[in-house]
C-alpha cells in the first residue's frame, strides 16, 4: 500500500529559476521509472501562494528525504523543509531558497 506525500516549491524560488517546474516534472517521471509504485497523482500551481505543488504516490519502502536528496543534485542551490500539518494530512515538503528561513 502506498502513502501520499506532497512536494511544493516556492513562488521565490520558482521566480529565481523559472525553469525548475520543468526540471522536477522531469526527474519526477524518471524516478517513476526508477522506482515501482511511485508515482505523481496529480501537479497544479496553487494560485494563492503560487506555489508548485506535485501529490505523489510513495511505496511503503521508499524514503521521500532520499528522493529530495536527489532531486537537489538536479536543480538549483536549495533547502527542503518539511512543513508542519495536521496529523489527519500527508507530509508536505517544501523546496525554497537557501537564503531563506525554514517555515
């Protein structure tokens, strides 16, 4: 059985590197290629924040932190926080400047 994690990128950080919705689209197909029972169930720009958001599939023995760790490799300088939420939501992990604060 799978679990459901989101991964979000900023409005800052997508200002400085507009290309990088298309760069993570990318790698997220890859590492559904890479990986059995990942995949990405739904991408959409949340038009209050402007915030990418991807709502990913994640199989049980897979680690979301590592697929981060990889994905930095591919994009621009960044951090990754994972943002508080409510016990009855799914992870929420958010890709942002290295300049900034961690929410």
């Amino acid at each position: 059985m799978t679990h459901i994690a989101e991964l979000r990128v900023s409005y800052r950080y997508l200002k400085e590197h507009p290309w990088v919705v298309q760069g993570i689209t990318g790698f997220l197909s890859a590492y559904f290629m890479e990986h059995p029972g990942f995949q990405v169930q739904k991408h959409f720009d949340e038009l209050e924040t402007g915030t990418h958001v991807w709502i990913c599939d994640i199989p049980p023995n897979m680690k979301v932190l590592r697929l981060l760790r990889r994905l930095k490799e591919d994009i621009p300088l960044c951090h990754y926080t994972q943002l508080e939420t409510q016990a009855s939501t799914c992870p929420q992990y958010l890709i942002d400047s290295p300049d900034t604060e961690p929410e």
